[in-house]
C-alpha cells in the first residue's frame, strides 16, 4: 500500500501516466478480491467495507425493482448493517419480514430455509442471509436457501463478512446474487471492502457524481485501500487450508480447556457448522461486560457482542434469538482467533480466565448459587 500513499499517488480516473498506473493497480486487486470468491473481476464492486456493501446491496436492489410494492427477508441473527438498514426499509414504506432462527441444542443459530420459502410473497425482491454469523460463528444453508430464492424469482443477498476469507467461498456454486465482504476480516487495512454483483444484476447506486466502479458506486477510488484488499485476497486464498486448520485447532484446544478448567461454562451456536475463528461461550453468574473489562486489563481482548447503555449491558440480539436464556446471553463472551494467534496466546488466555471467572463470580454469591442450582436441575 505504501507506493500508493507516495510516489503512485494517482488518481485511478485520471488519463494521465500517474493515473494508469493506479487505475492498473485497482485492477490488479479487483482481480484478486474475485479470484478470492470464484467470481468474474467485472463483478466486484469496492466500497468503503462491509456496512456500505450490504447498504449498496439493500437499498440499490430495492431501487432497482419495478414492483409497486416491495418485500424484503432477513434473519434474526443479521449484523445491525442489515437489520438497521431494514428499520430505515420500513420508514420508507416496504414491507420487511424477519424470519427467527433454530433454538434446538444441537441447531443453535441457524436459519431453516423452509422459514424463507414460506415468507416469500409475489411483492418480495430480495432476501438477506449472511453466511458466518458473526457473534456465533454459524455457517448459515446458503445454497439451499439461495435455491428458494432463485425458484420465486427472488435476488438472494448474503453478508460474507465474517467468512470470506476464513472458508472457502464460490459465488457460483453458492448460487448467490450479491455478497458483501470487508478486507479488515481476513488482516487487510480497515475502511475497504467489496460487493459481489452477478453479471446482468441491476441495483442502483446510493452515491452519484461519477462512473466509477462501472456506474454502481461513484467517487474517487481508494487505491491504497483497494491495494491493501487485493494483496489481503491473495495472501487469504494462498494461505486458506493452513490458517483454518490451525486456527481450528487452537480455538478448538482453547474451549476444552476452559470446559475443564471453569464450572458450568457453554459453548453457544452450532459447534459443527461455524467458521474455525470463533468461540462464543457462556459464563452464567459472571456478567460478560465485567469479564471483559477485567479480561482487557490482563492483556486478553475479547467481545460482549452487546451494546452498553448508561451503564448497564443489553444482552445480545443473536444471542437470544438463538435461544439462550436472558442471563447466559448477558454472560457471553466472543473470543476471536486468527492469523496472528499463537499456541503461546492460547496458554495464556487459558490461564488467565479461569482466575477472572472465579473472582467475578465471587462478587455476585447470590448470583452463582441460583445459576448452579438452575444447571443441576
């Protein structure tokens, strides 16, 4: 990225000598980010990450649609990029359903694609799934979920974000029409990402002033940006089979551990069919926003996966509509692997956890004796 901070500092829509050599470094990366999810360089769309891909995805097939009235489907379990584009979807007058997820042990967090063929009305124009949730780390049935969309004549979205990069992705064997990546998930910089477009697909643009990105986002490109996505897509697909399984490994290695170690404690969503890099557990009579502040001052950075609001903490919205009880939702913590992620950082999280877990509980006796009463029973 560096050349394109300095000495290349073109601008990719210039004729200009400076200007080609950015413009054939955009390609380059767009190359990359399509050879990363088995799609056709034309197809990718950058934009500023997976927030604006899932707006431009939204909000632009919406606008596209010729039906007098328009539907929308999504989840429960969505990233707030969805859903409160959704909430801003009902301010304008479309109608939008959002179907919940499996509660059963063993399907924690996943969506029944019989729950979207059944939502599905003549007026719908898109359905939104996201493929790795990204508190539990669930792989959603997208290929069979896309099937239903394509046999009602339905344009199927998906938010890749947590997956891309972490599990092999196919655009076209996933039979998706739009799909949404972010390059900071798989160790790109921040504030870059893309939007997959099938081929003949219409959305219309959210930001005019220029025939960027083929006429679908206008603006100057971000070359350093879109540099840094490229060589991160490349890095990612070179280096898929390896990460996963090692990171696996680890994530895999750091749940039993603490399962041994601390009393009481739950591995939440599907434990087969998530993502390698995420573990999403439980601690019932430790609130999770006291275990990661104290977490955080012994060095280890973890997720509440919930909002705080004057000062008390909303359990989160995945969480309970995959079925956890309020206060085990209220006690989660989202540990997340990856590249980077050392068997030595494993060892330390595993011993610093269980300390802060006890010492936590200790502070609420009323509040651990309920919870292991409720366990036994």
């Amino acid at each position: 990225m560096l050349p394109f901070l300095g000495e290349n500092f073109g601008n990719a829509g210039s004729v200009h000598t400076p200007g080609q050599r950015a413009l054939a470094a955009v390609a380059a990366a767009r190359d990359c980010v399509a050879a990363l999810i088995g799609a056709e360089p034309n197809e990718i769309v950058f934009t500023s990450g997976g927030t604006e891909a899932d707006n431009l995805a939204i909000f632009g097939t919406v606008a596209a649609s010729t039906k007098p009235r328009q539907h929308v489907i999504t989840t429960a379990i969505e990233h707030h990029a969805i859903l409160h584009s959704c909430e801003e979807l009902l301010r304008q007058g479309v109608d939008v359903t959002i179907v919940p997820v499996r509660t059963g042990q063993d399907s924690q967090g996943i969506v029944d694609p019989e729950e979207i063929r059944r939502a599905i009305r003549p007026e719908t124009v898109l359905v939104s799934v996201m493929h790795a949730n990204n508190e539990l780390g669930t792989i959603q049935p997208i290929e069979e979920i896309a099937r239903v969309a394509a046999q009602a004549g339905v344009s199927f979205h998906c938010d890749a974000v947590q997956s891309a990069g972490k599990v092999p992705l196919d655009v076209k064997k996933l039979g998706v029409d739009l799909l949404s990546i972010s390059a900071h998930k798989f160790c790109g910089p921040k504030g870059v990402g893309a939007l997959y477009v099938r081929a003949g697909r219409q959305i219309v643009p959210r930001a005019w002033g220029g025939h960027a990105e083929r006429d679908r986002r206008a603006g100057t490109e971000n070359v350093p940006g879109i540099v840094g996505i490229g060589k991160a897509a490349e890095l990612a697909r070179k280096l898929l089979a390896e990460d996963s399984a090692r990171i696996r490994s680890l994530r895999d290695r750091l749940e039993s551990s603490l399962l041994d170690r601390i009393s009481h404690v739950q591995v939440n969503g599907d434990r087969s069919r998530r993502v390698p890099n995420t573990s999403n557990l439980s601690f019932p009579g430790a609130g999770g926003e006291a275990l990661l502040i104290a977490l955080d001052l012994q060095g280890l950075a973890c997720s509440t996966g919930a909002a705080c609001s004057s000062g008390s903490t909303e359990p989160s919205h995945v969480l309970l509509a995959a079925g956890l009880p309020h206060d085990d939702a209220r006690s989660s913590l989202r540990f997340s692997l990856g590249r980077p992620t050392t068997e030595a950082d494993i060892d330390r999280a595993v011993e610093i956890i269980p300390a802060v877990v006890q010492r936590i509980r200790a502070l609420s006796p009323r509040e651990q004796e309920a919870t292991a009463a409720t366990h036994a029973r």
